[in-house]
C-alpha cells in the first residue's frame, strides 16, 4: 500500500458524517486533490517511469473511489436510523390514500359519442366560440330581426348604437352549428363530419346552463334522404341507450332545416309507463335535426340540385343526464368531489 493510500484509510476512518465524506471525496479525487497534484508531476518523469507511475495513481484512484462509495452507504444506513431513533414514527400505520382523479361525466360521454360517429365514418371538426353575427345567424337562414333569434337568448359582444345586431357583431356561439358553414365554404361534397364544442346562451336553471356542450353533425352527398337521418340517429340512440329503446320524430322548425323534427327516445326511466323525467308521455325529447335547407346551400355556394343533406344537434349534458339520472344540470359545474367521485 502506498503512503498516500495509508494517509487516506486513517482520515477515512475518522469521518462520521456525509458532508466530511464530500471533504475527503474532494481532498484526494477532486480538480485540486492529492492524486490530480501527482499526476502533475508526471511530465517531469524519465519515460521509463512514466507507465509505471501512471498505473500506480490510477490504481490508488479506484481503491480511493471504492473506499469512499462503501463509506457512503454505512454513513447514510447510520444517519437515516439516527434519525429514526430520534423523531418517533411508528411505520406500521397504513399511509394517507389518494383517491385518483377521474374523468368527468360530460367529457366521459361526449367520448362515448365521439367513438360512435367514428366508427360510422365521421370526421371530426371544430370553429371558434367568438363567433360572427354572420356565421351563428344569418348564413344559417337566421337573418336579422328574424323571431328565431329571440330563441337562443344570445350573448352580444358587439351591438350596434341601436342594440341590434349588426353585420360587424360578434357573439358567443349559440350552438355548433356555424362550424358547418364554415367547412362547407372550405370543402366540397360529399362530408360527413361532428363539430362537438361549448355554447353559450342567456339562460340559467335547474335544466339549462349559461355554458354547455352541444354535437353537431352534418352529412352532404348526392341523394340524401330523411330516411337516412332516421335510420342514423336511430342507430345512435341504440348504441348509447341500449337496442330496446323506441325512437320516434316529430314535425319541428329551425330555420336552417326544412323540413325539421325533434327526436325522441322512450323514457328511459319507466320505459314508456309516464313518470315525473317525462311529465307522464313516456317520451323525452332528446335533440332536433332535419334536411339542411336549400338556403343554406345556397349561402355556400352549393348546387341543390345536385346535393342534399342533414344535420342534427344534441346536448351532452342532456344525454348525460339521462343515461346517470342527473336532475341538476348545475351540478356539473360545481366542482363537488361528492357528486365527481361517482363517476
């Protein structure tokens, strides 16, 4: 053993704690320990004895390293049962348990949703939620002082002097609807796409929100036909409510379908019988839809007479709530961990 491994193993012998390690870690290994001043000298060295003293400080650097690492776990096995010894802890108590976080009702079934149109060859698309008077109104068949905008309680961002909207107005959407006039300006036939977003509207209960979620979907193509739209949102209602659930439409209007119906599902409570959910018709109303009206085409540019479609829009907080028998839409906004751990 060298004399510089002899001085190392009687100051190692007298550390006692960690921080003196890093001391003596540096002393001997460090940019300005005792083995790097050695290898210094190395320059000065006949050639023949370069090799030899090389090897010899090398050597002692493993060692020295060695040493030092396996002082290491002994010195930090002692502080850790130092300190066990000093501050009672009784480590058999079972730990605190963190329930993990879950997904949210809405966005659990808007998921459901999604994958179902997905499945059946929908696309996805999506459009702001500032939108123009333009596209949330008049593109849509809904032009100014028409009644059907006292329907959709709106939010303004911009009026005119007289409190109307104007052509320069810009609100907060009042359904999805305006992403269809927006991709059918950028596309041509045949699509077949949802635009699932939020929407806005003046209102607030125990059944309506300020805020909610809503799923557009449109289907262009040549020879489209009502029976398509039945037999699709049929199929969906099936899917998402079970195979045994009835499905009727009846006759409605929205000015950018003609001619308009609102679907219905048989309760899905009494199964048909008449309770409270559906005021006593065994029916609930479950989203509008119709033919995409002519105008409309026309306001894209569109021929026709060569292409039809249809559109529908449904409430995610609406279908939710029936499938997890919810009667407080305001719940889902609240933040109650009672109500969201459920889920």
């Amino acid at each position: 053993m060298t004399a510089t491994l002899e001085t190392f193993s009687k100051e190692l012998e007298a550390v006692t704690t960690t921080a003196a390690l890093r001391e003596l870690r540096s002393k001997y290994t460090g940019k300005k320990g005792i083995l790097t001043e050695q290898l210094k000298k190395l320059p000065a060295l006949a050639p023949h004895e370069r090799a030899a003293f090389g090897k010899q400080i090398n050597d002692d650097k493993v060692y020295i390293e060695e040493r030092l690492k396996e002082y290491e776990k002994q010195l930090i096995s002692k502080e850790i049962k130092a300190k066990l010894s000093s501050a009672p802890l009784d480590i058999t108590l079972p730990g605190c348990y963190k329930k993990p976080g879950g997904r949210h009702p809405v966005t659990i079934v808007l998921a459901e949703i999604t994958d179902i149109f997905v499945s059946m060859g929908f696309t996805i698309e999506e459009g702001p939620e500032v939108e123009s008077d333009y596209y949330n109104f008049e593109a849509l068949n809904i032009p100014r002082n028409h009644p059907a905008r006292d329907m959709q309680d709106t939010f303004y961002i911009e009026t005119t002097d007289d409190g109307q909207s104007g052509d320069n107005s810009f609100v907060l959407r009042t359904h999805t609807s305006p992403v269809q006039i927006r991709v059918m300006q950028d596309r041509r036939p045949p699509l077949r796409f949802i635009a699932p977003g939020k929407v806005y509207r003046c209102d607030s209960d125990i059944s309506h929100s300020p805020m909610f979620h809503q799923v557009e979907g449109l289907v262009v193509d040549r020879n489209i036909s009502f029976s398509n739209l039945k037999g699709l949102l049929e199929g969906f209602l099936k899917k998402v409510f079970g195979p045994e659930v009835p499905v009727r439409l009846r006759p409605s209007f929205f000015p950018f379908t003609e001619p308009s119906a609102e679907v219905d599902m048989g309760c899905y409570f009494c199964k048909g019988s008449g309770c409270r959910v559906c005021k006593g018709t065994g029916w609930i109303e479950i989203m509008g839809a119709g033919m995409v009206d002519p105008r409309v085409f026309r306001n894209v540019g569109y021929d026709t007479d060569t292409y039809s479609g249809f559109a529908f829009g449904m409430g995610i907080e609406r279908i939710a709530s029936l499938k997890y028998g919810i009667d407080d839409i305001r719940l889902y906004y609240e933040g109650d961990l009672r109500f969201l751990r459920q889920f």
